[in-house]
C-alpha cells in the first residue's frame, strides 16, 4: 500500500517534533523539510532527511500529499496558511485563539478553489483541550468547563524575565493551583479569578553584582505578565539552569462539572502531562495528518478544525479493526 506523503514547512521546535513523529507512523513517508533558509545551514534529527528551499517547493506539488505547517502563529502561519493551501492539503497549529475565526476564513478559499483540505488549529491548545470542552458542553449542558495550564514553561513569560536589567538567563513556568483544581473537582463549580487559577514560578539567574532584591521585585510587579498572579522567584547558578530547566514540559486539565439533576453532579477530566510541548504537538498534527488525506480523498474539501473530523479518521487502523478492538 502507497504511505502517505508528508512534508514539513519550518523547521524549529514543531518541525523537528513532526520529523519524529512520522517515523513513528508506519503509514507515512517524509518527503522532507522546506525552509526560508539555506538547507545546508538546518540540520535535521536524521541524516538522511532532505532539505529544500521553500521557494522551491511547488516543484513538489504532486509529490506531497499533506504539507504540516511548523511556523510560528504569530507572523508565519498567517501568510503561509493561505499560500500554500492553495497548492496542498495542509495541517497547522495555529494558536492564537482570538484569531481562529478569521483565519480559518482565510484558508476556506484557496483551499475550496483548489480541492485541497486545510485543517487549522490543531495541537493540544488549541486541538485536544478544544474537543474535550466541545464535549463537556455537549453532554453537560448544565455546567462549568475550567481549562488550567501547567506545569509549563511559557516562552513569553521566559522572554519578559529576560529583559530585566541584571538577569543573565531565566525560565518561567505557569503552575496550576491545586486548590482551584481540588474545588473543581469536588463539583461546586466555584468562580475562580485570574490570580485564584494559576501561579507563576521564576528561575533566575543573576549577572554578576546584580541587585537581587531589585530584580525580584522587578519581576513581581511587571504589569499583565506577573503583577496579576501569586508569583515566586528562585535565584540560581547558571549551572542549576543548563542541568534542570532545559526542557519545554507543559499541560494542564480541562474540566467540565455539570449537573443532571437536582441531586447529581458529574465531573468529566481530561489531563495532558507534557515532557515536551512540541513533540506531542508535533504527534497530534502527524495524525490529522493522515485524517486530512482521508478527507481529501473523500473529496470533502475547505478549511476545518478538530471538530469537524471523526475520530476514526486520526487512526492508523480500519473501521473494522476500531470497532473489533476498541469500542
Ligand atoms: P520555532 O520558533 O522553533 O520555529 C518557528 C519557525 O522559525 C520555523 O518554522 C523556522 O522556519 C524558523 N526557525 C526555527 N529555528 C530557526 C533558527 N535557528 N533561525 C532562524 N529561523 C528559525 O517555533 P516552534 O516550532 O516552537 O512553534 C511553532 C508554533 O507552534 C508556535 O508559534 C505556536 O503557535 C504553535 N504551537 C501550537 C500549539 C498548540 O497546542 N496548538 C502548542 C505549541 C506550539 P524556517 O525553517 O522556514 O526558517
């Protein structure tokens, strides 16, 4: 049986995740990486994957079956999404929920006028916390969904330590609270603020002389990124930093409680405890992938999201071996 043909456009963190991925998908092949760089400056994880120019990759055109957009969402992926979905069935992680709406339309066309398929915004969030809160709604009507974050390291927050004067280096990781979680989970459907939900953790290293009251205090009081939250500053080697914090772990829960009647309350859980954010990512993406071939071979074309493929799509089995093994 001919494997699916995927490629990747952008090569960071997600496009290496995808590399992975697909080896692991018996039913896929990687056509190879295209990069705005020079291909002989991105080094892959394998050796013999290929890499081209981007610029050259309409030459590819009937070579790949599913294009998985790695770039960033925040100036990349809305340019390249309505590009190259004009020319290939693609798969992307765009995050920037606010933007979802609009973004989608901006790949509905290219892509319904050129039979392709453009499933957007996949991933964990947005992508599998999406559905899970899709359907905690569906089957509890009655009811709250909370989503928490963490424990994560978050790239914006590392970068907003990094620019106060005297750090040398530092990460920050979102940790959800766990006396929100525990309250959720009890079924009272508390209303929780900003600050009750989530806290911050700082680990941070110090330029030599640096004053580390005034850094620490820095950090706590800096508008929208930790004034709101319960923050929490640790000062540490250099050392400390390279040995321990060289991950990119992240997660979280969404909960829905809902009632069915005057008497019962139940609670639905979907937890996500993430060693490396952008290798599950990559993992989600690598299987929509193959939903996405399917959908194109079903000629049922235009943009969508996770919600709107069935579930048996993502999987490498028949619909007989699904329904033999796992309902
Ligand atoms: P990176 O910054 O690692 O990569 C983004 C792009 O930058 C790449 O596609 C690559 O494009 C370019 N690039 C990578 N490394 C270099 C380098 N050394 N020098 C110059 N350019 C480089 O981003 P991530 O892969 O970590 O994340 C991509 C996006 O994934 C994020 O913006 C985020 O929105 C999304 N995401 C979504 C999640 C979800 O749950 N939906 C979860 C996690 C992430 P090129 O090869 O063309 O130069």
């Amino acid at each position: 049986k001919q494997k699916i043909k995927i490629a990747i456009a952008g090569y960071g963190n997600l496009g290496r995740g995808v590399e992975l991925s697909v080896s692991k998908n018996p039913d896929m092949s990687l056509v190879g990486v295209f990069s705005r760089r020079d291909p002989k400056s991105v080094e892959t994880i394998f050796p013999d994957t290929k890499v081209y120019l981007v610029d050259d990759i309409l030459e590819f055109k009937d070579k790949i079956d599913v294009l998985i957009l790695c770039g960033g969402s925040k100036d990349d992926l809305p340019v390249q999404g309505p590009e190259f979905s004009a020319n290939f069935n693609i798969v992307d992680s765009f995050d920037t929920h606010a933007k979802i709406p609009e973004y989608f339309d901006s790949v509905d066309k290219p892509s319904k006028a050129n039979n392709k398929v453009a499933l957007i915004a996949n991933g964990w969030d947005p992508g599998m916390f999406s559905i899970n809160r899709l359907y905690g709604e569906a089957l509890l009507p009655v009811g709250e969904t909370y989503t928490f974050w963490g424990k994560g390291l978050s790239q914006g927050h590392s970068d907003a330590i990094r620019r106060v004067q005297g750090v040398k280096a530092g990460v920050q990781y979102t940790l959800p609270s766990e006396e929100a979680i525990q309250k959720v989970r009890s079924g009272t459907r508390p209303t929780l603020s900003t600050k009750e939900k989530h806290k911050r953790e700082c680990f941070v290293v110090l330029e030599d002389g640096a004053d580390a009251k005034r850094v620490e205090s820095e950090i706590k009081t800096m508008p929208n990124y930790f004034e709101p939250y319960e923050t929490t500053v640790n000062f540490i080697s250099q050392k400390e930093l390279d040995e321990n914090h060289n991950k990119m772990p992240h997660g979280g829960f969404v909960i829905r409680s809902g009632s069915t009647s005057q008497k019962n309350n139940q609670v639905i859980e979907y937890s996500l405890n993430l060693e490396s954010n952008p290798e599950f990512t990559a993992s989600v993406l690598v299987a929509y992938a193959r939903a996405t071939f399917r959908l194109s071979q079903k000629e049922d074309f235009g943009a969508k999201t996770a919600f709107d493929v069935a579930p048996g799509l993502l999987s490498i089995k028949s619909a007989h071996e699904l329904r033999a093994e796992l309902l």
